[in-house]
C-alpha cells in the first residue's frame, strides 16, 4: 500500500530506517533488531540506498524480503547517482515485482573520493527529475529528503526551500529530514516551509545517540550540528559506554515528546539497525501519548 494511503490524521506515523548488512553476522542481528522493532507496529520502514548504488542489490533484496516475509510496508530508497534512466526503470520494475509500493527518491552522495556530484550520461540530474521520473511511471508513494539546517551544497535556506518545493510538485507525497538535535531550528525552517506553499506531511529524523564518537563521526558524514548542551552531556558521560547510551536515550526520548507535542505528523528513526534504543525512545512515547497534547497536526495527511 502507498505509504500517503496509511497516514492517519488524528494520529502520528512511526518508521523506522535500515541499511543493508554487510556481514552474515550483520545480517542475523539486523532480523533481531527487525524482529524486536515490528512489535512497535511502525507505519512503514525504509531501507537506504548507499552511495553511487554501492549497496543497490543489498536494498533491493532487504526491501523485498521484509516486505515479503515480515509484512511491514517498505519504501526503497532509490538514487540516481551513477545510474541511467534504463537502469532507474529496470529498478522499479524489480521493485514493483516484489511488491514494494514506496520510494524515496534521493539524489544521493557523490562517490568516495569525488566532491561533486555530476549527473551520469543518460541519467537525472536530481531528486526533483527523480520524483518526477517515478510519478511518470505508476502509482508510486513517492517520498523525498529535507534539510532543516540546510543542504550544504545549497546556497541560502531560501535556494534550498524552493528546490523542495519543485520536489514537491514533481510527485513527492511526503518528506523525512535529515536528522537534527535543535527543535527550534526545526519549528522555525518547518514555519518557513509551510510559508512557501509545501503541505504535504513532513516527518522530522531522529537518531538516538549510541556513543559520543559515532555521534561526531556521524555528523561529520551528514553536516548536523551538535548543540553546545548535547556535546556538553556526552562528554560528562567520560566514554563510559552505558552512560552515554542511557543518556542517548534520554535525549531524543525529550526530543521527540517536545516535537510530539508541537504537532508534527510523524517521526522516522534513523536505527543503525540497532534496537534498544529505539524500543526504549519510541516505548516510552507510546505510554506517554505527548501528541495528545498537541494543539493540532502541523498538516492533513492526503
């Protein structure tokens, strides 16, 4: 089912984001994990797409497994890095084979070892033509990126607003961030996002912090910023493991209540295909219900 066909209105969606393992070992532990967060009842889940399709096969296989044998709904994500419009066509058509019904439509990261992006001969230039090229082809839900502290290859918060805005018009249903750890930046870019005519349902990525240095790492690879408060907690922790953790959880836990109760329409985890943390975060939430506090959803789901 198409993931904007599920969207509730009087309630928040839950989705939870995977990577395809690397390991036999990965492998077994990313099905606990699996196992243990489908207990949780998430809306959907997603499953990324690495850079230049370094891991094409890999998400192509876990999509169509979990949507096959764990009866989860699954977006593949799908980038156009690297890849020709036959090769995006013979793609979806592997996808909608195996029943996958979602995307999410990404430009993607350039290569390891190349700074830019450059569209490959015979492909698209970006997630707007992206979206559009899927919408062409079906009745696909179509998902797309968003960047509440901005694309860092864009060159002002207004420039990136409306390149989301084309995404929009081009098919995108529904957007997930990049992840972020200041809700005041958050509710301010949501503000300026509405302001330039985007209503379509816009889910806010949390990542519950494992470790203080795959924090750093993490956000080196992806451009967050780290508020003085977060880094300040994390280094009183003195890397001991459990304490940074626990307060990890703490953390996004306060987080996702704050954004909960502000009215948002949902929020995806970003796992590591781990699941301790985002059983105790997203537990927690389900006891304490803070969108019932919410004076009302920042948008109607289509």
């Amino acid at each position: 089912m198409r993931i904007p066909d599920i969207l509730r209105a009087d309630e928040p969606s839950f989705s939870f984001e995977f990577f395809p393992p690397k390991s036999e070992e990965a492998a077994a532990e990313l099905r606990a994990t699996i196992t243990q967060l489908e207990r949780l009842d998430p809306d959907f889940v997603s499953v990324t797409y690495g850079a230049a399709g370094s891991t094409r096969e890999g998400t192509i296989e876990l999509s169509s497994r979990i949507q096959r044998e764990v009866g989860i709904e699954t977006m593949a994500h799908l980038s156009c890095v690297g890849e020709t419009t036959e090769g995006l066509e013979s793609i979806l058509e592997r996808l909608r084979a195996a029943g996958i019904s979602n995307i999410l439509a990404l430009r993607g990261d350039p290569p390891a070892g190349s700074r830019d992006f450059v569209p490959p001969e015979g492909g698209l230039r970006g997630s707007a033509e992206l979206a559009a090229f899927i919408r062409a082809r079906g009745d696909w839900g179509i998902g797309g990126s968003s960047f509440p502290e901005v694309h860092p290859e864009a060159e002002s918060q207004e420039a990136d607003i409306a390149y989301l805005k084309e995404k929009v018009d081009a098919g995108a249903e529904f957007l997930i961030t990049q992840l972020f750890f200041d809700n005041a930046v958050f509710f301010d870019w949501l503000t300026e996002v509405r302001a330039a005519g985007i209503t379509v349902p816009v889910f806010p990525g949390i990542l519950p912090i494992r470790s203080y240095a795959g924090l750093i790492r993490f956000c080196d690879v992806c451009g967050a910023r780290v508020p003085d408060a977060l880094r300040e907690g994390l280094a009183a922790c003195d890397e001991d493991a459990a304490a940074e953790r626990a307060f990890g959880i703490a953390y996004a836990s306060r987080q996702c209540e704050e954004l909960l109760a502000g009215g948002v329409d949902g929020l995806h985890f970003y796992t590591l295909n781990k699941a301790d943390s985002t059983l105790a975060v997203l537990g927690a939430l389900k006891a304490a219900r803070p969108w019932e506090r919410a004076p009302e959803r920042t948008v109607t789901t289509p």
